[in-house]
C-alpha cells in the first residue's frame, strides 16, 4: 500500500512555514554581507592609527564567522527552495532515499528535511569515523 500524501491544508501550512524561514535567512544573508563588506580591509582605524595584532586578528576572526554562517545559511536556503520545489511536485513530507514518509513531527521541527529520521541517523553514524 502506498504512503499517504499530505493533504492540501498541511501542504499550504508547510510551504507558509519555508517561504517565511526562506525570508528570514534572505534577511539574514543580506545583513551578514552589508556588515562583512562594510569593514575597510586595512589595519588602520578611522583616526589613521594602526590597530593592535589583536584587534586585527578579531576584525578577522569576526569576519571569517560571518561568512561561515552565512555559507551555511545558504546551505539552507538551497534545501528549503528543493522542499518547495517539491511540495510543487507532490513530493514534500517523503524520504529522498527510501521513500518512506518523514514524520510530521520532524517536518514541524526541520520543514526542509530531505529524509526521515531513522536514515538520517544512519547517514550521520556512517559519517562518524
């Protein structure tokens, strides 16, 4: 017997739901760019003063940790755009794997989540080395 598809309501709740995370990280991704772009490049401050190592070292440090969240924020951004593309496709709520349904619980929590729980596991078990 062949799983169930999600019905229409809880399809437009869950597309709601990834259209305002994908908002919200657009958001996000746009503000980390405007603040990472913004900083001067040099190692002097606005009095013409050059900045301590430590400073430096930080302003960097603060700049590479932006750039990482926003790398994995696109990340997301790219599985949340492929969870719509298949509530489109009448695909969403299904394991890419095994095809089983993903649990409803599991999609409230993560509405991007390409596999259910149990393979999930088992691909992050078989990544620990």
């Amino acid at each position: 017997m062949p799983a169930k598809k999600l019905d229409q309501k809880k399809l437009d709740y869950y597309k709601k739901l990834l259209v305002k995370l994908r908002d919200d990280l657009v958001h996000d991704i746009r503000n980390m760019s405007d603040n990472t772009g913004s900083s001067s490049n040099d190692s002097s401050d606005v009095s013409g003063h050059v900045q301590h190592m430590a400073d430096v070292a930080t302003d960097m440090y603060d700049k590479e940790f932006s750039l990482g969240l926003a790398s994995h924020d696109r990340e997301v951004l790219h599985k949340i755009n492929a969870a719509l593309k298949r509530i489109d496709d009448g695909t969403y709520g299904f394991c890419l794997a095994t095809g089983k349904p993903i649990s409803q619980a599991r999609l409230k929590a993560i509405p991007y989540a390409e596999y259910c729980l149990k393979y999930q596991e088992e691909l992050e078990n078989s990544n620990q080395i």
